[in-house]
C-alpha cells in the first residue's frame, strides 16, 4: 500500500499570501450576513437581552475553539478534515468529512434560499410574479435558486483572489446595510421597547436553547477554520483575526435580527418566528429593492467560505477530484438541498432542523481534535504522518476506535444533557457535552495506550 493515495495538500509559506485584513473580512462577511440575521430572530424568542446573552456566550466560547484550529492550520498548513485523521484515523476522517460535506452544504442551502427570498421579492415588483407563500409563489423561488447557484459557480472558479474581493466588496456592503437597517428600526421603536417588549408565552426560548442555536450555528465555522488560516503566513493573523472576525460579524447581524424581529412584532402586534427572515424583514420595513440586492449579495460572501470548505471536505473522501470539480459539485449538491423547503412548505421549521443535527455532533468532534493535537499528538501532525499507511496515524486499519466511540457516546451524552430542564433553562447542553467528551477522550486515550505498553 502507497501513501499516495492519502496524500495531503499542504500550503508552503512562500505560497501564503492571505494578510490580516483578507482574514478577518474573511471570517467577519462569514458571519455578517442573512443566515446569521435569521439566528437572531430565530433568538428573539428568548426576549432582547436573553438573545444578546446567549449570542455572547456561544459566540465566543465557539471562536475560541476557532482561533485554536486556525493556529493548527496555520502551523500544518493542511485543511481541517486532513487534519481529523489525526484523531479519527486516516481512514476514519471519512466520518467528519462527511458530517462536514453536509453541515457546509446545509449552511450554504440556507444562504442561497434567504437571497432567492429577496430576488422572489424583485420579481415581483418588476414582473408582478407571486410571493412564496402564494398560489404560484414556487416560481420565482426557483428562478432565484438557479441565479445564486449560477453566481456561486462563477465566484468560486475564479479561483482564490475572486473569493477574496467578493469578501471585501461584501464586508463593505454589510457595514452600509446594518447601518441602514439601525436607522430605520430605531425611527419605528426605541431601545426601551425592544428591552421591555414580551415574547408570548407559548413562542419563549429558554437561555440554555438559545446558547445551543448559537453555539450549532458557530461551531460550524471551527471545522472549517484551517481551510482559511492555512494560506497565511503569520501566527498572530491565524489566531486572532479568525476570532475577531467571526465575533464581531455574529454580532452585528445577530444583534440586528433581534431588533428587526422584534421590531416587526411590536409593530405589528403580532409576535412570528417566520418573520426571521431578513428579505421578510426588509420588505416589512419598506427598505426596497437596494435591500434585496444586498441581501444577495452578502449571501455570496458567506457561501464563499461554505462551499470552500465543503469542497475541501469532499476532496478528503474523492482525492482524485480536483477542488475545481469538488467546488463545482459542493454547489450543485447544494442547489438540490435548497428546494427542500419548498417541498416542506417552511423554510424555518427545516432551518431548526438543520441545527439540531449539528450542534449535536459538531461538539463531540471539536472536542476530540482539541485534545489530540494540543494535549495527545502533536508531534504527529506532520504531511508524512497524515499521509502515511503505515504510521501512527493509521491506528487499527485506518481507525481509531476511541474517537469514533467517543464522539457516539457524546452524541448520546449532548441528546440527554439537551432534555434536561435545568440544563434547556441555564447554560444549555452544548459546551457541557464538549468538556466531558474532551476529558473522556482523553482518558481513555492515556488508559488504553498505558495497557498497550504494560
């Protein structure tokens, strides 16, 4: 057996071109954009200062673990799912690739069914065509589902330098539009009110559920940090600019999502979740078309970074497919996802879903790679290493048992810790399950391998 096979694709530091501010317009327009506008309407519910508490706690409690993958990243230069062979095995690091390929081309399924929202919205004002929801509504949904996939496939072949503009012409267009949209809810409602209004009983989040959204919605972007922080050349740009980056785009468009949804409520008299989402939100506030457009358009600077590191996901499963063709087919894979809640009929209901699926497991994995490359093996994280049959790395046939195990068990261990009360009301199951999987992997990581030389 050769090691070709396995081979990793690891960036040089001659070839890093990828400075501070690429990285944190990066991570920031991954952030500051429609999916993240609809988490914190979806928040909402746990009232105006129970959704800023919750953003806080998840938001930086995750970036953390951001900043210590973008650090591996940056010293190993290989992509985060190479670098799961580590802990999983080489063989192994088909399981989060996988769990990765769909989380990625679930994020960017939820991007690209917010922006073909918001062109539904321009054809009907220019072609009079239904709004979803209407007899007929299907049709522009389609037609804008094709147009973003379309926008994607172009962004994303033009290689890594048209990734990079689309993220600083998005970044800049965020800024402007979040400025618009303070501007407009707080000519309808003051702060006051949005702190004082009352989600109806029947419609509340506990803090605990609040901080597992978050905290689903954010770990997602650790499994894909090295992807980004490989193609940089500095340590300080690899831990901080991730971190700061990401915060502060969740921030603004969580933030702005509370208010808005909130907003809505107040002015409407009727508290709905459905009203999330942004293209809903904007119509509501008579911003217009510039809106919609903006919409679309950060749309495509987060779904640079899902589909980037969707395809670097797949590349670990198919080593023959070149990234061009795994980029090609990530988006496709995608565009198919984004019909499902036209057949469904509720775009929200999937989108909680989609959550529960990943916070569920995105945990238990982050957790595992931690220990092992900060605490357990290190020294092993080599291009050899991770490439090598016949290494460390390849653990029994290719698979190492205790991780798989321990990320089953943390599954479990996430689903029951999520059912109780106290756990739903205060700090919610998410990083609790993370702690104990960590020192569970690591336990029985030492026990066995303390049998193993006695």
């Amino acid at each position: 057996m050769n090691n070709r096979k396995y081979a990793v694709d690891e960036i040089p530091l001659n070839e890093r071109n990828m400075t501070y501010w690429d990285m944190f317009a990066t991570w920031f327009g991954a952030n500051a954009n429609n999916g993240t506008w609809f988490i914190g309407g979806v928040i909402a519910a746990a009232g105006f200062f129970g959704g800023i508490v919750s953003m806080l706690i998840g938001g930086i409690l995750a970036y953390i673990f951001l900043s210590l993958m973008g650090y591996v990243g940056y010293r190993t230069g290989a992509t985060t799912t190479v670098l799961s062979r580590g802990a999983f095995g080489i063989r192994g690091s088909i399981v989060p690739s996988l769990i990765n390929i769909t989380l990625f081309l679930g994020w960017t399924a939820v991007n690209t069914f917010i922006a073909a929202t918001s062109l539904a919205f321009i054809f009907h004002s220019l072609f009079r065509w239904p709004l979803f929801g209407q007899p007929g509504g299907n049709l522009g949904m389609v037609v804008g589902i094709l147009i973003m996939s379309f926008l994607h496939i172009l962004s994303i072949i033009s290689g890594q330098r048209s990734v990079q503009l689309v993220e600083r012409i998005g970044v800049i267009l965020v800024i402007v539009f979040v400025l618009l949209e303070v501007i407009v809810v707080f000519k309808n409602v003051s702060i006051s009110q949005l702190a004082h209004y009352r989600i109806p009983k029947l419609q509340q989040m506990p803090l605990g559920v609040a901080i597992d959204t978050i905290a689903a919605a954010s770990l997602g972007w650790v499994v894909g940090g090295a992807d980004f922080t490989r193609f940089t050349r500095s340590k300080k740009t690899a831990i901080r600019a991730p971190f700061w980056g990401a915060l502060l785009g969740l921030m603004s468009f969580t933030i702005i999502g509370i208010c808005t949804t909130i907003s809505v409520a107040l002015t409407s008299g009727t508290y709905d979740p459905n009203n999330s989402d942004p293209s809903i939100i904007a119509n509501k506030l008579g911003l217009g078309l510039i809106a919609m457009v903006v919409i679309v358009l950060t749309s495509m600077t987060a779904n640079a970074v899902n589909i980037q590191a969707g395809a670097s996901a797949l590349n670990n499963l198919v080593h023959k497919l070149s990234l061009n063709k795994a980029l090609v087919v990530i988006t496709l894979l995608s565009m198919i996802l984004t019909f499902i809640p036209l057949l469904s009929g509720s775009f929200l209901n999937s989108f909680i879903a989609f959550l529960d699926y990943t916070g569920m497991l995105l945990g238990p994995i982050i957790a595992i790679m931690v220990v092992d490359y900060f605490i357990l093996n290190q020294d092993h994280y080599t291009a050899q290493a991770l490439a090598d049959p016949q290494g460390k790395l390849w653990y029994q046939h290719g698979f190492n048992w205790i991780a798989l195990g321990t990320l089953c068990l943390g599954v479990l261990l996430y689903l029951g810790l999520k059912s109780i009360p106290v756990i739903r009301t205060s700090v919610g199951a998410t990083f609790i399950t993370m702690g104990l999987v960590a020192v569970g992997y690591y336990l029985l990581t030492k026990g066995i391998n303390r049998k193993q030389v006695n």
